[in-house]
C-alpha cells in the first residue's frame, strides 16, 4: 500500500496543494506489527519495485521528509451468547388468570445503578411451566464486565394491557456460565410481597440452555499478540551429493525461492525477524562424523537475523559438509515441538517448521509416527518442500489411517497440521523467482491460519482484547 501525504491551500477551500512525501508498506506488515501501528519514513520520492521492506523504508537523508503513523483498528464483530429460560410454578393473577401472558426482561444494572433493558421475552399464557424460545444477546453487552449484574424480571400482561411484577432475581454472565444446573435456579421475589408473613417466592426461573459461540479469528490471535516462528531445517544427504550438481542446483534455487516467499510473509508476524535454522543429514567440519542435527549457522544458537543470513548460513553450510547416506527429520520435528510447547503454552507463539526433504521417503517412519503423536499438544505445523515428495505422501496416508485406528484424543495423531508439498507441481521455469516465490509461500501457508485456529480452540486459548498503543 501506498500513502501519500499532501498540503492543504488554505487560501483556496478544499485545493490539494504538494506532495509532502509517501511510504509503502504491506498490509501483513501493519496486522502483524505490535498494536496494528506502524511509524513509517515519508520519502520524497518512494520505489515500489523495492525487493523488501528494509528498502522500502531506508529513506536517504536527502530524500527524509519526516514520519507518519499508520493504525488499523478490526470491525468488530458479533460473538453472542445463546440463552434459554423456563418458569415453574409463577404467581397467578387469578381474576384474569386465562387473559394474563407472562414475559421476562432482562436488565444491565449500570456503575451509576441505573438499568439499561438488553432483552424483553414474547409472552406465553403459562403460568406453570413456561419455556420461553431461545435468543441471543451480544457478549460486549452482556459481560462488559463479567460480574456485571444483571436483573432478570418476570412479568405478566392483563387483558387491559396491564403490567405487573411478578418476581426478579439477579445473577452474572460468569455464574450463567456454568450452565443448566442448580447454580442457575432463581427464586423469584417481589420487593412488596417479601415483607409479608410466609411469604418465600413467587415461583422459580431456570436456565436451561446456555451457549457462548465466540469464534476466535485468525487476525483476532495476532492482533492479541501472537507471534509466528518460521523454523528451518535442510536436508543434505545424499539425494545431493555433489557428484549431481544438475541436483544441487535445483535445490538451491528451490531453498532460495521459498525462503523468500514463505519468510518474506512470516516475517512481519514476528517482531524478531530471527529464524531458527538447522540442518541434518551430513557430517559437518568440527567431527566429520554424521551430525543428526546442527545448527545451519554453525554457531552456538541456531537464530539468523532475516532472511539474508539464512541464506548466507545455507550456502556456507553447502560449501562445507559432507553429504551423509540419511537424514532422520524426527530428531528436528521433537526438537521444534518441545521449543514449541515451552513457549506456546499460553497461546503467544506459534510455530512453523519448514522442512527442505531431499529424500522420497521418510527413514525410521514408526519413529517418525510416534514424533507426531507426541506433538499432539504443541502449536506447530510441519511442511515438507521437495521435489521428491510423492513417496513422502505415503506416510501421511499412513497417519491418517492410523489415527482412525487410534482410541480417544489423548493419543490421536496430529497429521492434520502435516503437509506434504511436491514443488514439481509449483515451479515454472518460464516465470519469475519472483512468481515462483509467490506461489510457494500461498500454497505452503494457506492452512496455517486454520492450524492455528485449531489447536487454539481445541486447547481453549480465547484471543486477548487487542493490543492497544497510547500515545
């Protein structure tokens, strides 16, 4: 996107004078940003041909013509909460007791103690056993507070249309939470029978059906501050041995053109910029011995600063290890998972292991198995790029009839967050990098967001308000 900002003849109502300056910026950029707030440079002169965001926002000082800010806010949306009342026994008007229909009303008890009225009921010729029909009242109003009082009055109508009180009783949006059940039994009370001898109630109200159907978004988890974590792993064994440079070629300008399509993306939900990346499947120069798992940088933590020193520790890495006969990728998976569930817990990190296969079949796939069935609790997805994938798919099928073969959720297979994806399939020769990049990064991320769904709901992690930044 791009802004641009104007002065204003003040001389002449309404003329749009110069162009101050403008700035580009994507729009992952600003939702993925802390607050949905940017502080953009504005330029003299702006590129939209820029190949990433660091050029598009190093503004020469020539060319600086101060800041703007740019903030999105989400519409919001509806998340009501489906109730249900029935009565038992309510207090009979008995002169016109087959005329009379009996309604309740539902009032918010304000900070001031004034009542503001969020729902009136239809009325029903019952005085026994009244079961109203089901509604919905919007959760912003029903539990701005989640102790908010609510007074809940049940009335009658007379054949005069006459209005009278029958009895009421107050109760919250976290007791009605709980649900059907003898918490959510009221007795009715009517301030001017209560001082009367043997006086108890005028009937009794029930809850009988209770519902809250919020549906927590995609965009409502990273505007609450999720992050995304882009993990890399590459296999180096043989399949690239360096006797098949035709081989390793293909799969460096493969390596090249995902990293920065998916990265690119993934970039901007991640106030970090750092990628973990490792490698497996070779010996590396400190041993020459088969190494299961190195870090790709080959320092003591595995975190590359952007995308650019990604690249730079895979090309060092190519350049110096030696091809091993297998690479094991259960040990990066278990390895990424317990990273995963150390820091997601709470639902502020989510992660995505982008695995680099060189193989057509996965070595050790009854250890490969048990990997994902363990992971079951752990906010990640896994994807396999290669251009050898086909024979990989056989194990996802596997996955899939097993899980079916499996009792109960608490050893159910997570295969549904495993992909599988054949770049033979995605690359065209006759087109960009760039176009290639593209249409990796929309085929390997397209289910992240229904993953990350998923596992929140599953694990009822409900998105935070959003982060809000005060001037």
């Amino acid at each position: 996107m791009k802004i641009r900002d104007f002065s204003i003849d003040t001389s002449h109502k309404n003329t749009i004078g110069n162009v101050i300056g403008s700035s580009i910026f994507k729009l992952d950029e600003l939702i993925g940003a802390f607050g949905t707030q940017l502080q953009l440079p504005l330029s003299a002169k702006t590129s939209a041909t820029a190949t990433s965001i660091s050029q598009l926002h190093a503004v020469p000082q020539e060319l600086y013509c101060g800041w703007i800010l740019v903030s999105a806010r989400l519409p919001e949306k509806p998340a009501p909460v489906i109730l249900q009342f029935s009565g038992k026994n309510l207090q009979k008007k008995d002169k016109f007791f087959d005329e009379t229909s009996v309604f309740f009303a539902i009032h918010k008890i304000e900070n001031d103690k004034t009542k503001t009225e969020l729902y009136r009921s239809e009325g029903i010729r019952d005085h026994s056993h009244p079961i109203w029909r089901p509604f919905n009242l919007h959760l912003r109003k029903i539990a701005d507070n989640r102790n908010r009082l609510l007074e809940v009055s049940v009335m009658y109508r007379d054949e005069m249309n006459k209005i009278g009180l029958i009895g009421s009783f107050l109760t919250t949006y976290a007791k009605m939470k709980y649900g059907p059940g003898e918490e959510n039994v009221y007795n009715l009370i009517n301030p001017k029978k209560k001082s009367k001898k043997k006086y108890l109630k005028s009937g009794t109200m029930e809850l009988i059906k209770f519902s809250d159907v919020s549906f927590y978004s995609f965009l409502d988890y990273i505007t609450s501050g999720t992050q995304l974590h882009l993990v890399i792993a590459v296999d180096f064994s043989t399949n690239l041995s360096v006797n098949k440079l035709n081989d390793t070629h293909t799969f460096d300008n493969d390596f090249d053109c995902a990293i920065k399509g998916i990265a690119g993306i993934i970039r901007d939900y991640n106030s970090s910029k750092m990628f973990p990346a490792f490698g497996l499947g070779a010996k590396i120069p400190s041993a020459l011995n088969n190494s299961k798992v190195f870090h790709l940088n080959f320092e003591s933590k595995p975190y590359c600063r952007g995308i650019d020193r990604v690249l730079e520790a895979y090309k060092n890495a190519r350049r110096k290890v030696m091809p091993s006969d297998r690479a094991e990728y259960s040990l990066v998976v278990n390895a990424v998972a317990k990273m995963a569930q150390n820091e997601g817990k709470l639902g502020l990190h989510y992660f995505l292991l982008l695995i680099f296969a060189s193989s057509s079949s996965i070595v050790n796939s009854e250890k490969m198995m048990d990997t994902v069935r363990n992971m079951t609790k752990a906010p990640i997805s896994i994807i396999f790029l290669g251009r050898k994938v086909t024979e990989l798919n056989t194990f996802h099928n596997t996955t899939g009839a097993k899980k079916s073969e499996l009792p109960g959720d608490d050893v159910s297979l997570n295969s549904d967050f495993v992909e599988f994806i054949d770049l033979n399939s995605i690359m065209i020769h006759e087109t960009t990098p760039k176009q290639n990049a593209k249409r990796i990064a929309e085929r390997a991320l397209r289910n992240v967001p229904w993953h990350l769904i998923t596992y929140m709901h599953k694990n009822n992690i409900a998105a935070k308000p959003p982060i809000q930044v005060h001037q």
